[in-house]
C-alpha cells in the first residue's frame, strides 16, 4: 500500500464503506490472506446505517425454513428463493463466528443466562439477538476497532470513493478525494459497501452523507442494477420536530399499540396481524390515518419502556415527551434494490463486488422483514470478501490511466448543492413516497434528468465531496423514478395508486 504523498495506493481487495458488510468482507479478505485497504467516508461510527440500527440481527434459532418463509411471506412472494437460502443456511454460522466468538457481543439475555430473544413485525417467532435498542451500535463499534487493528487491513477514513477505475469492463479500484485532483487506489478486486439512498428523502432514518454512492458509481461505469423501485418506508419514526430518529419495531413486537387522533387502535382494521403487519403495510396505515385525525401515536403504555428500553426513553425524554403516547410518522429507511449480485456478492461487472443496502442480492424482494438488514449484510459480506480475496491474492494490482479530475471552474453559485438536494429531496418525497402514481413518476423523472443534467456540468470541472455526493444522489434518484414508472405493478413498498387501493 502507498505511503508516500501522491504515489497510488494499492491492495489484494479494496472495501469501500464501513458498516457492517464492509467490515465483514474486509475481515473476510483477511482471513484468507489478503491485503486490504478500506476507505470509508465516514469519520464516526454514527455517519454509518449500521450505527443506527435498532431492533437487532435475526437468527433462524435452529429452523431456518420458518425464517425463509416469513422472509418470503413479507416480500409479497418476489424475493429470490436460491438468495433467501443463502441467507437462512448461513445466517446461525456468522453470527457465531463473527458476532459471538470474534468479536464477543454482549447481546441482552434472560436471569438464567439464556439469550433474550425478541419478536418484531412479520416475525413468526422470537428469533432476534439485540442490546437494548441500540445493537447496531453495540456491533458497529467494536467491529471497527477490530478491523483497525487487524494487522492486515488499512483504514482510511474521512475519505470519499468519487470514480471506479475501470478498463475494457474490469474494476480496477476507485479515485478518491485524498488529492485535490483525485487520487486512485489500485486493487485486484474492490468490494462496494457503501450503504443506502437516505439523503434522496427530506426525512429518513439513515445518516447524513447517504447518497447512493456505491449504486451511482456502479451504474455510471455500467454495471447492472434491479429492484429500485423498492424503497422502505420505517412506519414508527419520531414525528415531532428534530431530526427524526427510529420508535423499534421491537416496541410493537413486545405490545406497543398504534392510536390514531381520535385515540383509537386501527391496525386491526387494516391487516390480522394488526401491528405486526409487514412494513410496508402498517407505514400505509399511518399515513392514512395521519390524514384522517390529523395526528397517529406510538402507545407504550402497555409494555415496559423504560427498563426495557432504556435508550429510546431518554431519546424521548430529550424531545420533552414524558407521557406514553409518542407521536409517529413513515420515514424513509431502507432500499430492499441495488447494485444486482449474485451469491458471493459478484456484480456484472469484472472484479467488482457489492454487499449490504448497496448491493440486491435477491432477498428482500419487494419488501424487507425486520432484522434481516444487518444479517444480509454480515453473510454478503463475509462471502464476497472470501471469494475476491481468491481471486489472484498474490498478483500485483494492475494499474490503469486513472482520469484527472479538474479544478478549474470558478466557484460554485452560493448555495448551490444545497438548493439542488431540496429539490431533489421534494421530488422524491411528492412522487417516489410511499404512493406513487405512475404519470406523476413520469413527470419526476424528466425533473430528475433534468437535474442531473445542471449537475454533471459542474461535476466535469470540479472535484468537491458534496458535488459529487449531489450527483451520485441525482443518478440514483433518476434509476428509482424509471424502475418505478417501468413497473406498473403494486407490490411491497412499491405501491401503485388505483392499482390496489388501501381500504380499512
């Protein structure tokens, strides 16, 4: 790896993100003797997905049938069954191995030592390991320190993947933001981890700086991509003012009830399973009754909230909310479509990778049952590290004509990133939301093209993080309105207005 200022760095296996599924097939290159380099234009745990996951990781707890079928059951029957097994049939060994015996995460457990189970929407059973409602922090964090410290994995953070390398159809590795002028970083193969779309939406669970990146650079440089349609929708994040942060399914799952303005419970006038209906079901159901009564409330009421979930009372307590009706609202969470890979995280593309919200393995579908993100992410991850570190560990990475980003346009117009991502933002929260009717996708889309259009002219004569985050965004937001106007069909998250009308 380059340590001189300017030289090229290079490794066996670049991962670009740092969440759960970069750190995992960072681990796994390792593992199987490869040097890797790992960039992430993260600088604190917190600006990754997986810092901020709630609920927990889903275990199969010995059934792994039970788990596919519930799996399949809330993806509304589209989610590829071959990926769905990979997922199950691996899900038990990873967690062991990584999350139990490597890194030694103290899930929460009963009196007598056994582990705490929990039962989130769509689940058939407890079947989810968590800490409190904080797990992904209780992973991400020492799986970082883990990774750092991992004689074989460099980390680069606070650095910005903008370009793949790319020569006749192969991944040669990206250029970076290190250099005012780009700066490549030469791999034999290069993992994207990169996370999810959160940024496209003005209200979302995911941290600032989600952008699509990894689904916009692979698109650009030609790589296949499917399912983009199929943006999640949280239905219980925090409707007060602030920024807007999860209420875990694991409330629902343990009896937390859904008040409309009026006070009353409707969820069983939309789904059997009332509060535990599919995502996609219950985040309808809200804003369907938000529009009607004005107002729908979260009731903890009948469940243990503060000592059960000790985090999310103090969350709440900092709002000023101290009585047990919590105000909610669908909040945009997580992309189930990506960068299209197949069961070692290959893409179309040569030598090139992708793994976690980034990547569409084919499990999620339409729709994506709760605790399965992290699960996806870690077995993605750990197979697409094993099988790229295999490939040529010990030739040298192959250097190519890396393009030379410019700095030549005179400043930007004041404001003006800022100014595209609100409209960008208003674009997709009028259009692409939770319903969509396909001539209004159709109008979304000439905005969007139009959009991109303003910003690729200034992205060719300047290299700035935020421009091309603003561009990345544009692309993506572009592939999810023509995925969604090319799909005239309601399905999960996808849903079509007049094509299955929500009736309570």
């Amino acid at each position: 790896m380059g340590d001189e200022p300017g030289t090229p760095d290079a490794a066996d296996v670049l991962v670009v993100g740092s969440g759960i599924a970069g750190c995992a097939a960072a681990l796994s290159a390792a593992r199987e003797g490869a040097d890797v380099f790992l960039v992430t234009k993260a600088a604190r745990p917190d600006e990754a997905s997986t810092d901020r996951a709630q609920g927990g990781i889903s275990t199969t707890r010995g059934d792994p049938r039970a788990l596919k079928a519930d799996i399949l059951e809330t993806s509304d029957g589209t989610a590829d069954p071959d990926a769905v097994d990979v997922l199950v049939e691996n899900a038990d060994a990873a967690v062991e191995d990584v999350l139990l015996e490597t890194l030694e995460i103290g899930f929460d457990s009963t009196g007598d030592g056994a582990f705490d189970y929990a039962r989130e929407a769509a689940h058939s059973e407890e079947r989810i390991l968590h800490v409190d409602a904080a797990t992904g922090t209780h992973i991400l964090r020492p799986f970082l320190q883990y990774v750092d410290d991992h004689e074989r994995i460099e980390v680069r953070d606070d650095t910005a993947a903008l370009e793949l390398l790319t020569h006749e159809g192969r991944v040669h590795g990206v250029v970076t933001d290190s250099d005012p002028e780009g700066h490549p970083v030469y791999a034999g193969t290069t993992i994207l981890a990169t996370g999810g779309i959160g940024s496209l939406y003005a209200r979302s669970t995911n941290p600032e700086g989600a952008t699509g990146d990894g689904i916009a650079m692979a698109a650009l440089a030609g790589a296949d991509v499917d399912d983009l349609e199929y943006v999640q929708f949280h239905p219980t994040a925090y409707a007060g003012s602030g920024e807007p942060f999860l209420l875990s399914e694991a409330l629902r799952g343990e009896g937390a009830l859904l008040r409309n303005g009026d006070g009353e419970r409707f969820m069983p006038d939309y789904h059997p399973d009332a509060e535990l209906a599919p995502r996609d079901v219950v985040a309808r159901a809200i804003a369907t009754e938000r529009e009607a009564t004005g107002e729908v409330f979260l009731d903890v009421g009948p469940i243990a909230f503060e000592s059960e979930f000790p985090a999310l009372a103090a969350a709440c307590r900092d709002r000023g909310i101290e009585a047990h009706e919590i105000p909610v609202a669908p909040c945009e969470h997580f992309l189930c479509g990506g960068i299209d890979v197949d069961d070692r995280g290959r893409t179309s593309l040569e030598r090139l990778y992708a793994a976690g919200e980034c990547a569409r393995t084919g499990v999620h579908g339409a729709n994506r049952l709760a605790s399965t993100s992290l699960l996806e992410g870690l077995v993605w991850g750990l197979r697409a590290g094993e099988h790229a570190a295999g490939l040529d560990v010990d030739a040298e990475p192959e250097t190519v004509e890396a393009p030379t980003l410019r700095n030549s346009d005179p400043d930007l117009p004041p404001r003006f990133a800022a100014e595209k991502f609100a409209r960008l933002q208003r674009t997709m929260d009028e259009y692409l939301g939770l319903e969509r009717d396909l001539e209004d996708v159709a109008r979304a889309a000439g905005v969007l093209r139009r959009l991109k259009g303003e910003v690729d002219a200034y992205v060719r004569t300047r290299t700035a993080r935020d421009l091309y985050e603003l561009r990345n965004a544009s692309v993506t937001a572009l592939l999810i309105a023509r995925a969604a106007r090319e799909n005239p069909e309601s399905a999960g998250c996808h849903y079509v207005v007049d094509d299955a009308p929500l009736a309570r």
